[in-house]
C-alpha cells in the first residue's frame, strides 16, 4: 500500500520543498468562554485538527507544507458531513496514501461519530489520484491497513505531538 | 648502723624500681602476647577486625611496627600463598591506615629493619611459592643492590638529605614489597595495597616511585586483576603523579608507554574515570609521549563515543554523562592528536545514532578552543560537508544547534589562529566555501533550505569581527537586492528577517570602524528597505520592519538625524494609527528601546505630537475611534518614558489629561481616568530604579492625585446625587497601584518627608501640602457623619501609601491611625471602605515592630472581631478584618496567627459565613496585589505556606470527618485553595495522606470544589504517577463523570486530567483503555469548542497507549 517508511539513509524524495508559514494558535473569543452559548463545529476546528499532523518525510507539518489548507477543508455540522482535499508535494508523491491516511485516521479519533468523512487527493495534483482515493474511501481497506503494525507505527508517528 | 640505717631505704627502693621495671616488663609483655593473638587470629582465625585493632594499638604505642612485623614472621614464611596474603592483608592494611602517622624517621627505621629481617624469609616463602624460579630470585638480589647503590647515588647528588640508614631502612621495605609482585596472585591485592599506602608517603627516598612503577609495568598483568586492583594501581600512579612529578618526568615516555599497557583494555567506569584523569594529566603536565602518541590516542578514544547506561540502582551514582565530559576532556585536550581524532569525529557524524552525533559535535566544539590552522587544514573541507548535511538535513533541533555550536568553533578559531606571510588565510577559504554553498538558497525564500542557510551563515559570521565582514560583504547586498526582486510580503518577510539576524550581529561587535564597515556604505539602502517594510501591509513584515529598526537605531552613529526624525514618525504613526494591535504594541516597545539613546529626539518630537493627540478635541470622528486612539496615546507616553528628561516631559501631559477627563460623571470618563492611570502605574515602574526619577515622580504625581481625590469628595459631601468617576471603586483601585509603585522605591529620609505630609493629612485634614488647596469644607475622613461616605473611601489612597513605605520609616501617630482604621473596619456599611481599611490595618500590623505596642493593638483588635462575628450587623466586616490580620500575621509567624486560624476554622461549621470564611483561605494562601507582599517591603517569611499546610490541614481533615453533611464542603473547599497554592514539590510529598480527601472532594457537588481538585490532581498525575497508579479505577470513574458536568470549565478540567491520566504506566492504564476511548467520543459533540479541542487531545494520547509508534 506505501512505498519505503521514512527516516534511515535513503535521499529524501523533495529534499527541499516550499514550505509555509503556520497560522497561530485560534484566538479564544467571548463566546466560545460563555457557557451557553452552543459553538458549532466549522472549518477552521477540522482544519486545526489536522495541521499539526507531522510529514512522514520532513520535520514539518501538513501545514507548513501546504499539503493542508483551510479553504480546501468543508464541514457541514447539521449534516454531519466532512470533507477534507490534500496536496501532495510533488505529483509521483509516495507517501500520499500514508499522509491521507492519517488525515483520516486524525479524522475518525477525533470527530463524533455521526460524521461520514471523506478524504481524498485535491484534484489534478498526483499521477495515481484515482487509486489512492480509492484505498482511502474503502474502510474495509483503511481497517486493514491499521491491523499492519508497521502502518500503525508510521501513522501514530505522524500523529503523536511534536516533543 | 648509721650507714646501715642510711643504707636502708636503698635496696627498698630498688626493690620498688625492680618491681616497676618488672610491672612495665610484664605489660610489655602482654602487649606482646596481645598482639601476637590478634595477628594469630587475623592471619587463622580470618577476624577481619583484628586488623583496625593492631592499627589502633601502632597509633597509641602499645606495640611498635617491629613488634609487628616479628609477630607477622611466621605468616611471611609460611608455605601456603593464603596464608601469607592474610599476612600481607594485614601489614599492608596497618600501613594504609598508618602511613601518616609512621612518618618519623625512627619508625621507618624500625620497620625497615624488621623487613630485613624477614628478607631472608620472604625469599623462602617466594621460593616455597610456585610462581617464582630461582634465577628470578637471583636477579632480584642483584637488582636490589644496584637500586640500593643507584639511590646512594641519587642521595650524594644531593636529592634528599636523610641519614643513610633510614633511606636504606625504607628502601628494603619498598623493595620487598616489589619483590612481593612476583608472588602467587592470592598475595597482589595486599602487596597492591601495601604499595598505595606507601605511595601516599612523603618520606619515600628519590628512584623509589620510579622502581615500585616500573615493577609495576613489569610484573603485574594489570587488567586480569579484579576491579578493585586495578582502581589500586590506577590510585598508586595517580599518588606519584601527584607528589612525584618530576622523577616520573625522567622516565621519559617509557612511563607512558607503561602506563599505556595497565589501562589497554579496561572497561569498568569507575576505574575509567581515574585512566581518564590520568591520561589528562599526562597531557596538561607536559609528560613525554614520546612516539606513543598514537597507541594513548586509540587506547582511551576507543571508548568515543561513549555508550553507557548505568544499573538501576546503581550504588557508585556514575552517570553517562561523567564519562563523556571525561573522555571529551581527554581527547580535547592536545593538538597531537588532531590528525588521528578529526577523521573519527568526521566518521562519528555520519553516523545514524543522534547521540554519537551530538557527542561528536560537542566534541569537535571543544577541540576548537586548542586547536590551530595545522590541525584543521587538512580536514576543513570534509568537517564542512558533514556539518553542512547535518543543518540541511537533520529532523532534530538539538543536532542543528548543536552543528551550528561547532560550524561557529570552526569559524572562531580560523579567525584566532595567527598567519605568517606565507601561508594562506584559512578563514577566506572556509568563508568561501560556505558562501558558495548557502549563498543560492538565500534566494529562494519559499523553500525549506533558506533558514538552514541564514543559520549556517550567521553561526560562521558570528565568531569573529573579520568573519562577520567576510560574510556581511557578500550577503547583505544580495539580501537587499533580492528585497527588491519578491514583492510578495511573505516573501520579503523571510528576506528582512534574515536581515535582521545579520544586522543582530553588527550589534554584536559595537562600534565599527567607519572604512572597514560594509554596513555603512549600504546605509541608504538598508534604511529604505526597512522603512518599506513600515509602510507594507502586511503585519508580520511590519512587526520585522520594527525590530530592525532597533537594531539600527542601537548601532551608534548609523541613523543619520533626519533618518533619526523619519524613524520617530514611523513609530508616531504605527503607535498611534495601525489598525493592528500587534504592530502597535511593537512599535511603541521600539520606541521605549530607543528612547534612552535618543532623548533629545523623541521628548521633542514624540512627546508634543502625543499631547497634541490628547488635547485635540476633534469630534468628527466617531467617539470609538477617538476613544482608542486616546488610548493608544497613553500607552505611548507611557512605553517612552524610559529616559529621566523623557518622564519630566510625559507625566505633566498625563496628569494635565488626567484633569481633564475627571470632571465627567460617566462610565466613559471612569475608564479614560483608568487608562491614565495604567500609563502612569507604568510610567512609575520605570522610574523605580533611578532615584532621581523616583522622587521627582513622587512629588509630581502623589500630590497631585490626593488632592483631585479629596476635592471630588468633598464635592460630593456637598452634592451627593453627582456620582464622581473619580470616586468609583474600579478607579480608586486603578489608583492604588500607582501611589504605592511612587512610594515603594523611595529613601527612607525622602520617604519620611513625604509621610509627614499624607498621615496628618487623613487624620487632621491637613491640606497644605496639596497643589489648588482651597476646599469647601475640612476633609474627616474617620469623623462619623453621614456625608463624609465618599471622603471615607479615600482609605484607599492611605493604604496605597503606608503600606508601601519601607520598614525602617517611622509612621507620625501610628497607633491613632491604627485605632481609627480599626474602628473604620468594624463599623461601616460600605464593603470596599472597611475592606480596604482592614487591609491597610494589616498592611500596618505586619510591619509594625513585636513588642509591647503591638500586642496592645492586637488585642484590641481581637475584642473588636470576636463579638462582631457572634452576632449583629457587622459579621461580613468583622470576618475580613480576621482574614487581613490573619494573613498578615501568618506571614511573619506571630504567634497570635494559630489563635486567629483557629477561630476562622470554626467558621468554616458556620452556615452562614463558612463559604465565606473556605474562600478566605484562598486569600491567606495566594500573593495579594496590592499590600502585604515582598515588593511594599511586607515582612513575608518564605515558607509561610507550608508551615500553614502542616500546622493546619490535619486540622481541616479532622474537621471536614466531624462536621454536618451541609457544611462538609466548606472544608474540601478550604483545603483545596491550601493546596492550590502549595508548591508542587511539597504537595507530591504530602499526597499520600491527603489522596483520600481528594478523592472524596471529585465527588462533591461544589463545582469550585471540583475545579480546584481537578486543578490540584492534574499536576500531580504528571509528577507523582507510580502513587496516582494506585487509585487509577477510581480517577478514571471519576474524570469520565465530571467529564459531563453542566458546567464548561469543570469538563475542561476533567478531560485534562483524563489526558493527563496517559502518563500514569501504560500497563496500568490498558485495561481501561477501551472504556475511556468509549466514553470519551461524548464530549466529542460537545456543545462547546474548548471543551471539544481537550477531549480530542485527551482521546488521541489515549488511542496511543500501548500502540507502536507513540
């Protein structure tokens, strides 16, 4: 499902790519501290969410790699919906399928379960689109690939907080 | 007869003498006997004791060390190796524990002797020994001549003036110990010892270290012996070393090359720490290493890089880091060993293990400080690809830093070294070859390579003047020019800020010599791209643009005058207009940093302009934007005034405002008089340190504000439907601050000057003193009366002042004042007057000398309170008037303070006030702002919190078990506010007690209860975990309940704590996991988004729990 895991001796892919500034923390508003007041859930808490995921590849974050961009996340909370493009950095990009995956993994651990999500690849940005799509939407593939626990460790690396 | 009769006595006293002579015999003779059975015993019986005993017996004289060693003959002789080991054990111990007290010539001799003596015996026991053949023995005998002769020799050639027959003496004994080397291994360890204590000797004769060493090297096999062996003859070197250096010196490098041999092969870290010592020695000392160069180098740098974990438990306490400090100090400590050590640094970079990463970074940083252009010339161009894939490539800060550590050695010590004429300059080279290398990537400044490139450069440019002039000459202007090729800001954002750390470095070097400075050529340029940065858009450029501003403005001399004008407008306008706060605030914190070396510019350009802000009365702008614009200026006056003529120019114009906005009634003026008097509590802050300042500020500001304060009071005596601003509490509080940052720092005379006026003032309604003094009628503010409320309130502005005078200023009728603030306290119906009088009370009592004064005025207040919190009108006063005085007691130990506590317990049983009186436990434990802390000179002792904790909460425990259901939470309240405010390290050791109550307060209904608990447990999760583990089925219950509480913060504490639950041992926390990852998908959905973001960072640790890849 994914080519080589990261790390150890072998020439990184995009050994220097573009890299992004991070948007800062969101500032807490008055009403998010009132304790009536419902918040719904909107762009920007999904988007906060999976920025901080780490690369595979660099010490850097989805984020700062613009592999993740807020306008390209949509969440309707009264539908329950999610839906989140990525960009890989590079067109024959390896480490897509593993970055979507732990989108959705992100994703599945941290929003309630009524969402149905959907992951996919922004379109016109990588030469096997259809197929990494494909995995990603297909949950029998994605809970199998979370058995492996080689895939596991890589996806929980990503997802770990920087220390 | 006669003589017969004179004769008498004689054979008398002979007979006494002979039956002395015979007693002393006698004892003599038991001695003897004595230590004839505890050799026996030591020797067959194997009673380790004895030997402490016959060294105990040596210091008090009962036997001498020839008694010894006749006593030990039939041991040295014996056939059986252990049987003469136990006898060397036993001399050789005796002399460790001796050696400074057998330092007289006579003891030497002695022992000497008797070592003789036995020679012939030692010899038979060698002979017995099945090590030994007899042309060793031969040769021994010849070798102990010669030596003999040879230390005549030395003598004669003047080394030591001693008597012939005690250096003969000593030397039999040293080199029948040597000869003892080449007996049964059961022996060496005695004979090791018995050389160490010998080695400790002053007294031994010239030649001797040199011979026992050389015996040493040569028969001794040193790493086939036990640990403790080996460390002995590590010791014996380490002895001779010390007080035998030049002896050792003329053994040239032989004693290197020996020395070599004993550590080849060692492996205890013990022991490694001493070969370590040694070899740094041998190299600090200027030992020979002859052409054994090589062989030192790879005998210790084998260990490089150290890979070392210690046993739990371990009992020596030798970390891994002892090791490589020694180890580094060792390789780091010649320039010899560069050739050998730099191509094992290059290999140990490459490496895949960070920590034989850093350690060789670390360790090339340190060769840098010795190391010269010879050494690093041949490696130069390798050291900079690996450190350069290092900062390209690496994935860790610390490897980055610590590259970066080393790029800059490098740099530092090309620059040192010293050219002769012909060689080429390193440092140009090394410089270029960077520049070649990094220089492209600065163009890029969308891509990853750009920062690790301005790092490299600025690490290399830092480490000397002439490196920095190398790279600013060639980066700067590229870095201006590419400003101009990326208009984008975000672009132009990295580019300025790369500037800035170029320009950070200038200012590292101060004051640059004006024809070698590239910077100020390119001063035109540099000034227009930084004042384009000003006037972008883009905040974060702007916030760049202002920091560079800084760094040029503390470049002396590179900011031309009408630079120097444009700079202030640039501050005025983004001070004063930038929509953006953050560009704001930065601007006038530029402003304050430059202010100081410019004040001359800023009071006479900023100031006016700011004034002429404040003054304009222009209402055609909406009344918001002039509000925060009135704002804005403030803080500008205040963030200015960082310089003495500066203040003088800034607090007329805030006060001239202050007077102004006062004399409106509304809730906008209230504000505006609190704006004022933010800037001013700043304005004093500053002026703290300068004395000078500080009085002028006192004077101009105290004055000033009382007497706006009194007359708005007695306006309002006369006209009470006008509701003064100034009057209003928040404005009264706003107030205090700056009164007591004007008073704090004063000198005691100037202090006293000033009290003289303020006291007599509130108790007399003394005016004098205050500018525009004519009022309407007599300030009373501690008359009774019914208008006189609002002059009453002004006990705010007293406390502000007493309270933060120093100690030693004596306060004009204390006890009157104390008496009135007393009865204030008690009596009146407004909270925040008798509030405020109790605490200036307390301000005062904390202060006030022990004696017979201050117990009088205690007792009185005790009167006061005890029957106003019985009963009546008054119980609210009368129990924050017990709260102030007991906190200020408690925090100089009085010991009234345990009478005092005491009582607010009971109330803490009290169904109307017991809420009242747990919150007041909040307020004994935590920093009040305005009286009794350190800064108003309070008399503060610093463990007052935990002697409250451990003379008070058992009590609270044994309350909280006894009381009634309504009031049980009363208690867990008081007591969490006591632990909040605990230090950390105090709590974890108090917890065990104390975990059981907590546990009962998650249960209990108080939300505050239930926050303050969550808040106690959740730092104690982190720092205490192998205890919190015990309890973890009920804390997982518990924070999973609270986790849908009504109340937000209580559900944000709790999944905190839930999160924090993750450190607690994973294998306690499995059986749970999939329990809490259930019941943490609820508050997934919660209503709130903060609540929300903690359960979804709760979740996520807990999904990792026990998962590969945490």
């Amino acid at each position: 499902m994914v080519g080589p895991g990261p790390g150890g001796g072998a020439p990184l892919e995009n050994a220097n790519p573009l890299i992004y500034r991070r948007s800062g923390e969101r500032p807490v508003t008055a009403r998010e501290e009132d304790d009536e007041l419902p918040d719904i859930i909107d762009d920007r808490e999904i988007f906060d969410l999976i920025r901080s995921i780490n690369d595979p590849e660099h010490p850097l974050t989805l984020e700062e790699l613009n592999v993740v961009e807020q306008v390209r996340v949509k969440v309707n909370d009264a539908e329950s919906t999610v839906t989140v493009e990525f960009t890989p950095t590079i067109p024959h990009c390896s480490m897509a399928t593993l970055i979507g995956l732990s989108i959705k993994v992100k994703l599945i651990r941290s929003l309630p379960e009524r969402f149905k999500l959907d992951v996919h690849i922004t379109p016109g940005t990588h030469v096997s689109e259809h197929a990494v799509n494909k995995q990603l939407a297909d949950k029998e593939r994605v809970a199998a690939a979370l058995e492996n626990s080689h895939l596991l460790e890589v996806v929980n690396q990503c997802l770990s907080a920087r220390s | 007869m006669r003589t017969g009769g004179c004769r008498w006595p004689l054979p008398e006293a002979r007979g006494v003498m002979a039956a002395a002579r015979a007693e002393a015999e006698a004892e003599a003779q038991a001695a003897v006997t004595a230590l004839a059975v505890s050799v026996r015993d030591f020797v067959t019986g194997q009673q380790d004791g004895r030997a402490a005993e016959v060294a105990a017996g040596l210091k008090d004289g009962s036997w001498t060390v020839l008694q010894l060693v006749e006593a030990l003959g039939f041991c040295l002789e014996n056939t059986d190796p252990r049987v003469r080991g136990r006898g060397m054990q036993l001399l050789s111990q005796v002399l460790l524990e001796c050696y400074s007290v057998l330092q007289e010539k006579e003891d030497w001799c002695q022992i000497g002797a008797a070592v003789q003596r036995t020679d012939s015996a030692g010899i038979a026991g060698v002979r017995c020994g099945d090590c030994v053949g007899p042309e060793v023995l031969l040769k021994w005998r010849v070798s102990v001549r010669m030596r003999v002769r040879a230390a005549e020799h030395g003598q004669q050639t003047g080394f030591r003036a001693k008597s012939p027959g005690a250096l003969e003496e000593v030397l039999h004994l040293v080199l029948f110990y040597e000869n003892r080397l080449q007996d049964h291994h059961l022996v060496i360890p005695s004979v090791l010892q018995g050389l160490r204590a010998l080695s400790m000797c002053e007294v031994l004769s010239p030649g001797l270290a040199v011979s026992v060493l050389k015996a040493i090297f040569q028969e001794v096999h040193v790493q086939s012996l036990l640990q403790l062996d080996r460390h002995t003859v590590y010791s014996i070197i380490t002895n001779f070393m010390g007080t035998r250096e030049e002896e050792l010196k003329g053994l040239g490098a032989d004693f290197t090359f020996g020395f070599i041999q004993v550590m080849d092969g060692e492996k205890d870290p013990r022991n490694l720490l001493v070969a370590f010592q040694i070899v740094r020695d041998l190299i600090a000392k200027n030992y020979a290493l002859g052409p054994f160069v090589e062989e030192l180098f790879e005998v210790t740098s084998c260990y490089f890089p150290i890979d070392f974990t210690p046993p739990p438990n371990d009992p020596h306490g030798i970390q891994r880091e002892d090791l490589i400090l020694s180890l580094r100090a060792v390789l780091a400590s010649t320039p010899q060993f560069a050739e050998f050590l730099l191509p094992l640094l290059i290999e140990k970079m490459d490496s895949d293990l960070q920590s034989a990463k850093l350690d060789a970074l670390q360790t090339l940083t340190a060769c840098c400080a010795i190391y010269g252009q010879k050494e690093l010339q041949e490696f130069l161009p390798s050291l900079w690809s690996s450190l350069r894939r290092e900062v390209f490539q690496t994935a860790s800060e610390k490897v980055e830093a610590e590259s970066l550590a080393a790029l800059h050695a490098l740099s530092a010590c090309l620059s040192r070294s010293v050219l002769s004429s012909d060689t080429e300059d390193l440092l140009d080279s090394f410089l270029s070859s960077i520049l070649q290398d990094c220089r492209h990537h600065l163009c890029e400044p969308d891509m990853k390579l750009v920062w690790p490139s301005a790092k490299i450069l600025q690490a290399a440019a830092g480490a000397s003047l002439r490196a920095c002039h190398h790279i600013t000459r060639s980066v700067l202007p590229l870095l201006l020019e590419q400003y101009t090729k990326h208009p984008q800001s975000s672009q132009r954002r990295t580019i300025l800020e790369m500037l800035l750390g170029f320009l950070e470095l200038q200012q590292k070097w101060g004051h640059v010599e004006e024809e070698e400075s590239t910077l100020l050529s390119l001063q035109a340029p540099v000034c227009s791209v930084v004042f384009s940065a000003l006037t972008d858009p883009s905040v974060q450029l702007q916030l760049v643009g202002i920091r560079a501003l800084t760094v040029l403005g503390s470049l002396r001399g590179f900011l031309s005058p009408s630079d120097l004008e444009l700079v202030v407008d640039h501050l005025i306008r983004l001070a004063l207009c930038e929509e953006d706060s953050q560009s704001s605030e930065a601007a006038m914190e530029a402003a304050g940093s430059l202010a100081p070396i410019y004040p001359k510019v800023f009071s006479g350009r900023m100031v006016p302009r700011l004034e002429e802000e404040l003054q304009s009365e222009q209402e055609e702008e909406s009344s918001c934007d002039r509000c925060s614009l009135r704002q804005r200026c403030l803080q500008a006056l205040a963030a200015v005034s960082t310089h003495t003529s500066i203040v003088r120019e800034t607090v007329p114009v805030l006060l001239q405002h202050l007077r102004k906005v006062q004399k409106g009634s509304d809730a906008g003026s209230a504000q505006d008089i609190i704006s004022v008097c933010q800037s001013l509590h700043r304005v004093a802050l500053r002026c703290q340190q300068d004395a000078e300042s500080c009085w002028y500020y006192h004077q101009a500001v105290v004055p000033c504000l009382l007497a706006m304060a009194v007359q708005a009071a007695m306006q309002e005596s006369t006209h009470p439907p006008l509701g003064k601003a100034l009057l209003q509490e928040e404005v009264l509080a706003a107030m205090v601050p700056v009164i007591s940052a004007a008073t704090t720092h004063l000198s005691p005379e100037l202090a006293a000057q000033s009290v003289s006026h303020v006291v007599p003032l509130f108790l007399n309604g003394e005016v004098s003193f205050l500018p525009q003094n004519s009022f309407p009628c007599s300030f009373q503010p501690f008359q009774d009366g019914e208008c006189l409320e609002a002059q009453r309130r002004l006990v705010a502005l007293l406390m502000a002042f007493v309270c933060s005078l120093p100690r030693n200023v004596a306060i004009p009728q204390q006890e009157w004042l104390l008496r009135e603030l007393l009865a204030l306290s008690c009596s009146c119906n407004c909270p925040f007057t008798a509030t405020t009088a109790a605490k200036c009370f307390a301000g005062l009592v904390n202060k006030h000398p022990a004696g017979q004064q201050l117990d009088e005025i205690l007792q009185l207040a005790v009167n006061r309170i005890e029957p106003g919190l019985a009963e009546g009108l008054h119980r609210t006063q009368a129990l924050t008037l017990l709260l102030w005085v007991t906190k200020a007691l408690v925090l100089r130990y009085h010991p009234l303070s345990s009478h005092l506590t005491d009582k607010l317990l009971g109330l803490l049983s009290d169904t109307e006030l017991g809420p009242a009186a747990a919150d007041g436990f909040s307020l004994l434990m935590a920093e009040s702002p305005d009286v009794l802390h350190k800064g108003c000179h309070a008399d503060v002792r610093i463990m007052f919190r935990q002697r409250f904790f451990t003379d008070n909460v058992p009590k609270l425990v044994q309350g909280f078990h006894g009381a009634g259901p309504d009031v049980k939470a009363n208690y867990l309240k008081g007591l969490s506010h006591v632990l909040n405010h605990l230090p950390k390290p105090v709590l974890v050791t108090e917890l065990p007690t104390l975990l059981s109550l907590l546990l009962e307060a998650l249960s209990c209904s108080d939300r505050v209860v239930q926050l303050s608990t969550l808040s106690c447990l959740q730092p104690l999760l982190l720092e205490a975990p192998q205890i919190m583990s015990l309890h973890v089925d009920t804390l997982v219950t518990k924070f999973l309940s609270l986790a849908s509480s009504p109340t937000m913060a209580v559900r944000i504490a709790a999944l905190r704590c839930a999160n924090a639950l993750t450190s607690l041992p994973t294998i306690v926390l499995l059986p749970y996991k999939a329990r809490v990852i259930r019941a943490l998908a609820k508050p997934l959905d919660d209503k709130k988004r903060l609540v929300r973001k903690e359960a979804v960072a709760a979740r996520g640790e807990w999904f990792l729990l026990g998962s590969p890849g945490r």
